[in-house]
C-alpha cells in the first residue's frame, strides 16, 4: 500500500486552500510488516498534469499541485481534489505509485501530536527561526534533546532558515519521534480513540477498512521496521523560473530521469546506494 501524506499549510480548519508544505510518500509492506518513507521537496519544479486549460498553467512547485486541486483553486476535475492532483503530479513526473491520501492542516497537527501528549525529539544541531531581534523563545530550538508540544512540533516542521533540503531532514526528524510515540505500547491501545477523535479534521480516501489494516499493523511495528530515505542532496540545484502564479521564484532543479530511478526502487521497497547514470 502506497499511502500519499501530506502536511498542508492552511490556517483554517479546513482544506479549501494551502499548499503541501510537506510531501511523503509511505510504502506500507502488510507481508513483512515494515514502512519506508520518501521525502519529496516542495520546491521541485515539475509538470501538472491535467490543468492546462486553466489560465495556460502547464508547470509550477510541486506544493503547488495540491493547492490547485482543492476547492479554493478546483483547477482540476479528477477524483482525489489536491491530493489526487498531487499524486497525479508525483506519477506523472517521477513514476511515484499512489493508492491513498491522507492530508493534515496546522491545526490539526497540532492537536494530534498534543493527543498523544506531544514528542520527543534530539536535534543535531539548533534551529533558529526568530526573526532580527525577536526573543521569542517558540522559535529557538537548541541542540540536543527536547519535548515539544503540538504548537512547538507545527512550528519547527515549518522552518527552513538553511532552506528546504534542511527542513526536510527535520520534518524527518519529527515524523521518526512521532512513530515512535504512536507505536508504544500505552498509544496503540488507543489508537482507535485517537483516530475515531480526528478522522473528520484530515483530508483522507482512506476507508473504514483500510483504517482498520493499518491499526492491525501498528502494533507489528517498531523503530527498526521504519525507515526514511532520502534523495541524495547534491542532485539538486537551486535556479529561478518565471511562473504565472509566483512571478520570478526560487525553485528546485533535478534530472528527473535520475529521481525515478530512485522512486523506482523505492516502489519495490528497496533503494539505491549510489547515484544512477541518467
């Protein structure tokens, strides 16, 4: 099962608008119970598929993708609203599989990890997010180990002072803490609490029953049996694009053809050690 999971930066509490601020896809392996996870940074420069009739919009960030399939936007009329369109995206670009969505907004977030009594986590190295002569303490993660609860967790996934491959090596960080709280023996007991509670705040297509198989998997899982992957960081370079919606923008450049070697082996649940030839 490919789970498509994406954290979305809306405000309110709903998903009518909001980008994809983090993007995931998590391989679930029923078989031999185990999950990979892969990471995708928001700011790649990719095909949309399937919009082109909406004001001559044939490419844009890949976060972007969600935001237009969502009812703020409704450029597209596919099953699945911005997490269909962004699955689309990730298939048409780079070979991603995708079965499912699952889509949480900050407020959300932030209830969830306090339901579960919030994480801890170890930094390897402080984060600063303060704004020049701000002493707000919210902002300053030091090095080292901490437990954060929901507000602190949304606002650290959501920093990139050093940009976004470091914010994807910390919204790593945070989900391996969060896993690791949500598969201990006092949270699966209720985790059908926990989900019945929040169901109806996250954008889903999960059904009942696929909800059920993965509560039965839950308690099959550990910190060994989870694994996040990476695309290596030197594959990407920084440029700037013209687009219709964000004018003159930073983006992420990539061979494509490199990255769906890698999703490639990531859709059969193993990954390459070393950077494939084109």
């Amino acid at each position: 099962m490919f789970i498509l999971v994406v954290g979305s930066d809306a405000r309110a509490n709903n998903y009518i608008n909001g980008l994809a601020d983090a993007i995931r896809i998590v391989r679930i392996d029923f078989v031999n119970p185990s999950m990979m996870i892969l990471p995708f940074p928001r700011d790649l420069y990719v095909e949309i598929p399937e919009i082109s009739d909406h004001h001559n919009i044939t490419h844009g960030k890949i976060n972007q993708a969600y935001l237009y399939g969502n009812d703020g936007f409704k450029y597209y009329d596919g099953p699945g609203q911005g997490l269909g369109l962004l699955g689309l995206t990730l298939e048409h670009n780079f070979g991603a599989q995708i079965d499912y969505g699952a889509a949480v907004n900050l407020q959300s977030f932030v209830k969830i990890v306090d339901a579960l009594g919030g994480i801890d986590i170890n930094l390897p190295t402080a984060i600063d997010g303060r704004v020049r002569n701000s002493v707000d303490p919210n902002f300053y993660f030091p090095a080292g180990e901490q437990h954060l609860n929901g507000y602190r967790t949304m606002i650290l996934a959501r920093l990139r002072p050093n940009g976004d491959i470091n914010r994807t090596e910390t919204q790593d960080l945070i989900l391996t803490a969060l896993f690791k709280k949500l598969f201990t023996p006092a949270t699966i007991v209720n985790l059908p609490t926990i989900i019945e509670a929040f169901i109806t705040s996250i954008q889903t297509d999960l059904t009942e029953t696929e909800i059920a198989q993965l509560l039965c998997l839950a308690p099959m899982l550990d910190s060994e049996k989870i694994q996040t992957v990476n695309f290596p960081e030197e594959l990407f370079k920084t440029k700037r694009v013209n687009d219709p919606i964000l004018g003159n923008t930073s983006v992420l450049d990539v061979d494509f053809a490199i990255l769906s070697k890698y999703v490639e082996e990531f859709n059969k649940g193993s990954w390459l050690d070393d950077i494939p030839q084109p």
